[in-house]
C-alpha cells in the first residue's frame, strides 16, 4: 500500500489510466469514423464486436506500450526520441491487432480494415499529442509568473542551454526566466527551442543585450573558448550586468550538474582566451588501471588534483604520501568521504630521508610514482637555499632511487619552466631534479624515468591568482611586478591530464616532456581581468601598483632552453624537449654528492656559489667555468 503511495508508482498509475482512456477513445472514433456515412449508424454486428473488442484492445495495446517502456518517464520530461519510440509503439500495438483479429479470430465477426488504419492514426496522435500536450502546459510560464522574475539571457542553444532552460521553466523556486538564446550556428538562427527564439550570434552580442535588457546571461557552453568568455563577460560588465557560467568539460564529468547548486560565476581561468583541453581521462589513464599508484606531496595543489584523477580510473591501490599533516589529513578524508574512494592509503613520509621512502616502496610496491612533492614559492626558496636544495633536487634523488630499487615500473617528475635558463635557487633546484631523471633513466633501465615541465598553474600553491584574489578582497592595491610581464598559465585540472598522458609515452630514459601552454598571458592584464570579474574597474576602484622584479625574477618564462630542440610525440599538446648534447651522468653525481655535502653542513655561501657554478654548466654542458668576479 504504501509503494502505491508513492509519487513515482501513482504517476504510473495515472499514466496507464489516461492512455487506456485515449485508446478506447481512439477505438471508437475508429469505428464512428468508418460508418459516418451511414445512415442508421453502425451495423449491429459492427456494435456488438466493439463491446466485445474493446477491452482486449486496450489491454494488449498497454501491454505493448509497457513492454516499449512508454510509462519509465514523466510526460513533462518527453523528447523527440520519445516519439519516435511511441511511434514505434503505436506501430507494434495495431500490427499485433491486425494479425490477431486476422489469423485467431477471438470474435465472431472481424474488423474492417479502414478501422484498423483509422485506429492507429488516431492512437498515435492521441498518445503524442497528450504527452506533448502535456510537456508544453507544464514549460509554459504562468502570465502572472513572468513580470517579477529575473530576466536570464542564455548564451548556448545547445544541450547545455536547453539544460538550462529547461531547468528555469520546470523549477520555479530558482526565480528566473529565460527571454532568449544567443548561438553562433548559423543553421540556428531565428529558430524556436523550448519556446525560446534564436536571438542572435555572439559577436552581435551588444546589440541583443541593448534590445533585452536581461537581469543575468548564463554562457551554457561548457567547452567555450576562453576569447568568446572574456568577450561576453566585457559586453556584459559594460551593462552592468551579471554573468555566470556552467562548469566546464572537467567540472561537468566529475559529477552531474544541478543547475541551482553548480551554475557558478565566471572565473578567471574561464577567460584566460585559448582553447580548453578536452578530458579524455579514461582512455589516456587506463595503464593506470588495477595499478598500485604512489603519488609524492600528495595533499599540495598538483598532488590532491592527481589523486583525484586518478582515482577516476579505478586503481588497485593509491598511495598518497606527504609530509604535511593536515595536507595529507584533508585529502585522506576527501578521497574516502566525499569520492567514496576506499582503495587509498596515505603515508606521512618525507621524500629527503632514503630508509623511510625505501621501506614505503618495498611496503607497497608501486607499479607508477608520480613525483609532485616541491617547494615552489620563489622568495621563501631565494631565503632558504639549504632547503630549496635538499626538497627538490636531494629529495628527487632519493625518491628515484628507492623506486628504481623496488622495481617500480614507471617515475613522472612534475617540474617547472622555471628550470629553463634558471636564475633562481628555486629554478636551479628544479633544474637539477630534471638532470637527475635523466640521469636515472640511463642509469636504471629497468624504470621507464621522465619529467612534465610546464608553466604557472592557475590557483596553485606559489600561484599569482589567489595573492590577486587576496588583495582584491582587501580592497587593493593589487601588485604586478612588471607592466610587460607574462607567464604561461593552466588550469589545474588541465595540466594533470597531461601528466597522467605523459606517464604511459616515451622510452623512459628521463626524457622531458613539455606541455603546450598556449600563449603567454600578460600579469597586468591577468590583474585587470581579477578585479573587473570581481565586479569592480582597474585604477578607479581598485588599484594596480607596479614593484620591480626581485633578484633572478624573468620577464618571461620559456618553456625549452637554448641547449634544447622540440619535438612533437603522438600526444596532442605535448612536447618533447631534447638535449643537444647528452646528460653527463658523472657531472650530475659529483654536483649533487657536493651539494648535498654543503646542505648537511648548513654552508649556505658555498652552496649559493655552486649554484651559480651549476647554471653556468647545466648538465655538464661548459668544458670551463668562469667564476664570478
């Protein structure tokens, strides 16, 4: 009794009952239809087979209905393929009738053809017509619903805009009401959708907003190039009006959307005007399937990314090892609460000390070791050099080690463009993690050895967003460095993609791999786009201050050095960098065995003059080298 009660249950209910009405309807008019022309009405045979018919009639036709699945969706929700399967249905339902008034002849007398024929045209258009019926009742606003609501502008006439509309009509506690889409296909131009008009293109963007005047624009185009954003949002600032936007590619398969929870505003990486990576995660991470994965500074920003990730592909075993507690902490508990992902384990563990990452390896035996653990915040590095070195380059050393020792398959170093052409402890020591992959590769064959090298990674520890976000909230001054400063930027989804592609390519002897970054961005301009998205002008509300460039600090990143040639691989947007002349494996040992030497002995002077030694003769490139005077 209960299940009865229950609305999906009584909805099927109501369902059945109102097409056992259509088609006894459908029947009869069937039957009147045929003997309109007749004067006493129907012949008293023809009566008496349609009392005696009409029950069997529709209980087979519902029956066949049943079978197509007619009553497993709500006839608000119908589609165009739900016709064409209550078409199909229909078809079916009068086939079988046909043949079982034809061959078993239950009733005394048989049906007419023409009733037959009449009867399926009419069973078909009352099926359809009452779900559409239906579905065009319950989209459109009520006349006394639409003068208070907020007025919504979709950019889109997509799935993800019909999404959205559709979502508006059918929800009223959202308070909002679509006026129009805005689409550049051609073919879509002035057409009708949900009972939306085509307003217009993109690029006759000004022109629309002026003739509507809407409250908000919703872009609903989850893979929109970051130009057409920024252009829409720039319309939209002009007017003071408000913009938000679906989740991209990344954000929408990570779970399904609620337009009331997970419509968001625009965001900074939304309008940074290149073309967003298509997630192919499940074809580019299947080597890392019922794999047992290890992954290094796994509660930092590119480590937590990567554990999600690769949870998605299903491993035996992830392995999360940090040496942050409350890093490690917050991302154990996102894994097993929140992705309900119980096949983890996390390590406290520091990559720096050899017996504990030796007995961590040997304990779990991983078959890939992604190595994102690393100090990345310039100054602090540039104030504490032993540190720098000992947690990029002597960690990365052990860490590659203690792998190649336990068998482990393959070993992916997640570096920096600030190792290309480094002028900074920082960068040194990320130059010298990348020398010694490729020293390893030659060196432990057996371990397919390489290193992803890629730009600024938007939202990221040691990320110039969140310092921007910071100081907009404060009210500004926002800081750039420089005005002609540039950076490559990608999101942080975007580039784990591409290190979990990297990990399954090349022939493992510590190659570098550099991912395509797109155009360089302006930092000036990165600060202007922060402040407008936050809803305030440049220089009138909030302020932008230029600073000099503190020591070693580039104007512009590279992504391969001078000493390097580029070459494309079989993988989209990623590159590999090649040495001209070949890693001097002795040079690599004798460096860093001195490096570590002056670390442990806390010489901080020495060390900086090595460095300098050490980025004068990268990889043993200099027969000589000029000391500084």
């Amino acid at each position: 009794m209960r299940r009865l009660n229950h609305p999906v249950y009584r909805n099927r209910v109501l369902q059945v009952a109102a097409d056992a009405v259509l088609v006894a309807l459908a029947y009869f008019l069937a039957f009147q239809l045929r003997f309109l022309d007749q004067p006493h009405g129907w012949p008293h045979r023809y009566e008496v087979l349609f009392a005696q018919s009409v029950g069997f009639v529709v209980a087979g036709k519902l029956i066949v209905f049943a079978g197509f699945g007619l009553y497993q969706k709500w006839w608000r929700y119908v589609s165009g393929r739900d016709f064409m399967l209550i078409f199909r249905a229909v078809a079916v339902a009068s086939a079988l009738l046909v043949v079982v008034f034809a061959v078993a002849k239950p009733f005394e007398h048989t049906l007419p053809r023409s009733v037959e024929v009449i009867d399926f045209i009419l069973t078909l258009i009352l099926i359809a017509g009452a779900r559409l019926a239906v579905r065009l009742i319950v989209e459109r606003p009520s006349r006394g619903a639409r003068l208070p609501k907020h007025e919504v502008l979709v950019v889109g006439a997509g799935s993800g805009g019909q999404m959205v509309v559709r979502e508006l009509q059918l929800n009223p506690n959202l308070g909002a009401t679509a006026i129009g889409f805005v689409d550049d296909d051609p073919r879509k131009r002035g057409m009708r959708m949900l009972g939306l008009k085509v307003l217009g293109s993109t690029k006759q963007m000004d022109r629309i907003l002026d003739e509507t005047k809407p409250d908000e624009v919703v872009i609903a185009i989850p893979s929109a190039p970051g130009n057409l954003r920024g252009r829409i949002v720039a319309a939209c600032r002009d007017r003071e009006i408000a913009v938000r936007t679906l989740p991209t590619v990344f954000e929408l398969l990570r779970g399904g959307v609620q337009l009331n929870k997970q419509l968001r505003e625009v965001r900074v990486e939304d309008v940074l005007g290149r073309e967003p990576i298509v997630r192919e995660l499940d074809r580019v991470g299947a080597y890392l399937r019922d794999r047992i994965v290890l992954v290094t500074g796994a509660g930092g920003s590119i480590g937590s990314e990567l554990c999600r990730q690769i949870a998605q592909v299903k491993p035996r075993l992830l392995v999360m090892l940090d040496h942050a507690e409350d890093n490690l902490f917050e991302i154990d508990r996102e894994m097993v609460e929140e992705r309900h992902f119980a096949s983890c384990e996390s390590v406290l563990a520091d990559c720096k000390e050899p017996h504990r990452m030796l007995e961590v390896m040997q304990r779990f035996k991983p078959d890939v070791v992604f190595h994102a653990a690393a100090y990345k915040h310039v100054p602090l590095m540039e104030a504490n050099p032993l540190e720098a070195v000992r947690n990029n380059a002597i960690a990365t050393r052990v860490t590659a080690e203690t792998a190649a020792a336990s068998k482990v398959e393959r070993f992916v170093l997640i570096s920096t463009d600030k190792a290309v052409n480094p002028k900074t402890v920082m960068g040194a020591s990320k130059a010298m993690a990348e020398w010694i992959v490729q020293a390893a590769g030659e060196k432990y064959p057996e371990t397919r050895f390489a290193s992803v090298r890629f730009g600024n990674v938007l939202a990221s520890s040691g990320s110039v967003v969140p310092i921007f976000r910071s100081q907009i909230e404060r009210g500004g001054p926002v800081t750039v460095t420089h005005p002609e400063m540039t950076r490559y930027f990608m999101t942080i989804p975007e580039a784990v993609q591409l290190v979990i592609r990297t990990g399954d390519i090349g022939a493992g002897k510590g190659e570098v791999f550099v991912l395509d970054m797109g155009e360089p961005v302006k930092i000036v301009d990165l600060a202007h786009n922060m402040i407008r998205l936050a809803g305030y002008e440049p220089e009138r509300d909030i302020a932008v201050e230029f600073t000099q460039p503190r020591p070693g600090e580039k104007l512009h990143e590279t992504l391969f050095s001078e000493g390097e040639d580029v070459q494309p691989t079989a993988a989209r947007r990623i590159n590999r960098a090649v040495r001209k002349k070949a890693i001097d494996q002795e040079w690599v040992e004798s460096t860093l065995n001195s490096l570590e030497h002056l670390v442990m002995a806390g010489d901080e002077a020495n060390l900086a003059e090595r460095v300098v030694e050490m980025i004068a003769s990268p990889g043993g490139d200099a027969a000589t080298v000029v000391p500084n005077e």
